[in-house]
C-alpha cells in the first residue's frame, strides 16, 4: 500500500496522551496533562446546560456567535485596554489549539520562516511543518528562563514571517516581562513580520506578575493575534472554546481558516462562555489566587520530597530538576518510573523540546487539583523516596513517544 502522509506517520501520539493513559493504567495520580480536578464556575455549566434546551442549535454564525464574540471584546477593552471591533476583530474557535492553527494559517506561505521559543506547546511544530514552513527556534534555559536576546535577533531573517510564543508559558510557568515584550516588539517591526501570541493562560499568573499581551505594545495591534482559551479562564478544559483577537487585516483570515477546519463551535458552550467573561474582578482575582495557593503547596512538598523545584508565576505547572534524587534514567524514565512505583504521574519536560539535545533531568507537575489530591501525590512520593537516599533504578527499555 502507498505510504499515507510521511511527517504525521513520523511523530508519535502526544505526551500529554500517553502519560495519562499510563496513569490510568497505574491508578496513579495525575499530575501530567494539565486539567482540573474540579467543574468551573456552576453558572457558566448551569448556562452552557440551558442553552442546550432553548432551541438554538443549530449552526452558529462562522466566526462565533455575536454574544461571544461581543463579551470577548469587552473582555480584552477591560483588562488590557485594547480597542477592539467585535465584528471585525474577534473570531472563536474550537479551542486554543485550532486557534493556534487558523492564525500560523492566516499568515504563512510555504517556504515561510517561522521563529519559535523553546520549550513549546507540542502542536506548533507539527503544524507549522505541515503548512510546509519552516520553524527557526530560540531556547529558553532553566531555571530562570531568560530571553537569550542575541540568539532571538538571528533567527529573524528576510524569510520570517511571523514569531509564535506562549506567556505566560508552558511548562516553565515563566511570565515575559515588559522590556521582553519590547524586545520581541522590536524585531516584528523591523522585520515587518507578525506575532501569534498564544495567551491562553493570561489570568493564571502570581506573585503579583501581571499578564501583557504584546498586542498593547506601540505599533503591535496591527501584527498580533492573540488567542485565548475558555478552558483555562474558566477550568473547563474538556469544552474547547477558543477566541482570537486580531487587526481587521487578519481577522478574517482567521476566520476563513477557521471556516476550513471546523467552520463553527458548538453554540452552547459559546454562550455560555460570553456569560462566563462578563465575571466581575473577583472571579478573576479568586482564580488566580486559588491557584497560587496550590502552587504553593505542591512546590513545599515536591522540595521535601527532595526535587529541586524551579520558580513559577503563571499557567496550571511547576517544572522540576529530579537530579538530586538520583534517579538513573532520563526525564521520560523518571515519569515512567514514578507513575508504576510512586503512584503520582508527570510529564518529561524534553516532550517540549524539538531537538534531541533537549535537557532530560526536568519533569513537569501540574497543580490545578483539589489540595487534598495535591497532599496525596506528595504523601506517595515521600514515602516511596524516603530512606531510599539514591535511587538506583534503571531506565526502562521500553520508550515512550512523544510528539514535538
Ligand atoms: N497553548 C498552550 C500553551 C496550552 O498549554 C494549551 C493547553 N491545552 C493550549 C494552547 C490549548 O488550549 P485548548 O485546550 O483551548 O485548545
Ligand atoms: N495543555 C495541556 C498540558 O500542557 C494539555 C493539552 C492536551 O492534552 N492536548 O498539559
């Protein structure tokens, strides 16, 4: 039988997948893919739940349903003080992830550049390749994950057409700063390129560090689109609701690529999620801090278990070195290994990386889960760690595949 398509038959199903599979299988806790262990807000389902029964579910409009897409507007005036047009300027999507796709689609040509910051969402690559462009990536170090500005300036070149990145980002928890964001701005318009910035963590962030999308920089309305995720802003990450902000320029041609990947999204969950935006401070406020709360927690009880715990200020994760616990195998290993013996699941950083150079000592932890649960992970580790002093297991033979 002739080959079907050669790079989807190359990559491997996504890390986020496999490892929570493998904690099912292991009755572990799940502490790998990033998703809540509790509902969102009651009157956001109780609002999706009644939409359903009022008789409006049929097609919604192509680029969202006027409510959403009205309230994402309102929402972006509101926090960043950006002056958006809701007809011309907003289109929703089928999640974050589809939104990711219809923007590099809205900009790239084949043959087009695309610079990339590492560690990486797992879908950029793969996409970016599929749309035949080719992704020129800069990587962050740990622990503190500065912007290696030198490295960034050189991979912007005649050929680039637009820079992809994520804050605050997965999975270092880093949130970019200000002068960061000025750097970046700079480059896009020297090189007259775009910018899709994926903000999909935008309300999660602590330690008093506050989000800024790179669309309220000087001169960057015209060159961003910026996409946001219900799932996060509303801890229902199974609903799939994403939104792009962009300048009328682009914004339609989101929407023509939103239109050939999915064409609409279910209406229910888009007005439902128009409601949800509409939230005063508070639920804002309080989600942030809940958060932070249980970052905490599990950053003190990953220390004591004796991981060495990198800094946090954003997004669902907590990134950590196992070096110190001995462990004597790679970071896919180590999340093997704790998932069939410690009954707690993570996912290897390298899973975020491109190149086979990628560091393999550093395991991500998500603590978006009730606190109890939070304890439980920490009791098991504990007690499978303690008194064991090195841990002088071998790496397992068999690997798992990772995509990106
Ligand atoms: N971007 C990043 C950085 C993410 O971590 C996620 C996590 N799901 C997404 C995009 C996708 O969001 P959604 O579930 O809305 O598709
Ligand atoms: N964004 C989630 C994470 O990083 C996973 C999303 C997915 O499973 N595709 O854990």
């Amino acid at each position: 039988m002739r080959g079907a398509n050669s790079y989807l038959g190359s990559i491997g199903t996504t890390i986020f997948t496999v490892m929570s599979a493998l904690a099912v299988e292991h009755r572990s806790i799940n502490l790998g893919q990033g998703f809540p262990d509790t509902e969102g807000p009651a009157d956001v389902v109780r609002a999706a739940a009644d939409a359903l029964l009022d008789g409006r579910n049929q097609y919604p409009p192509m680029a969202g349903v006027p409510e959403l897409r009205q309230a994402v507007a309102a929402h972006d005036r509101r926090f960043y003080g950006l002056d958006v047009d809701w007809q011309t300027g907003v289109t929703v999507t089928s999640g974050a992830t589809e939104a990711i796709t219809a923007c590099l689609m809205a900009v790239l040509d084949p043959g087009d550049e695309v610079v990339l910051i590492e560690p990486l969402y797992d879908t950029y690559v793969p996409v970016v390749r599929m749309l035949g462009a080719i992704p020129r990536i800069v990587r962050l170090s740990p622990p503190h994950w500065d912007l290696p500005r030198e490295a960034l300036a050189a991979a912007f070149g005649p050929k680039t057409k637009v820079i992809l990145f994520n804050t605050p980002m997965n999975p270092s928890g880093k949130v970019f700063t200000t002068e960061e964001l000025g750097f970046i701005a700079e480059l896009v318009r020297r090189h007259d390129t775009y910018a899709i910035c994926d903000e999909v963590y935008e309300h999660l962030t602590f330690d008093g560090q506050r989000h800024v999308p790179l669309m309220t920089l000087p001169g960057m309305f015209e060159r961003c689109m910026r996409i946001g995720s219900a799932g996060k802003t509303f801890s229902l990450t199974g609903w799939k609701v994403g939104y792009v902000t962009a300048p009328p320029t682009l914004s339609p041609l989101v929407a023509k690529a939103h239109q050939n990947l999915t064409f609409t999204t279910a209406p229910n969950l888009q007005r439902a999620v128009a409601l949800g935006l509409a939230k005063d401070d508070s639920y804002y406020a309080g989600l942030a801090s809940s958060l932070e709360a249980r970052r905490d927690l599990l950053a003190a009880g990953l220390a004591e278990v004796g991981l060495s715990v990198l800094p946090t200020h954003g997004t669902y994760f907590i990134t950590t070195d196992f070096s110190p616990l001995g462990f004597n195998g790679d970071d896919v290993a180590f999340c093997r290994y704790i998932t069939e013996h410690a009954g707690v699941t993570g996912i290897p950083v390298s899973a975020f990386y491109e190149a086979p150079d990628a560091p393999r000592q550093f395991a991500r932890f998500a603590f978006c889960k009730r606190p109890e649960v939070l304890a439980e992970a920490v009791a098991r580790l504990k007690t499978h760690f303690r008194g064991q002093g090195v841990v002088r297991t071998q790496s397992t033979t068999e690997p798992l595949t990772a995509a990106g």
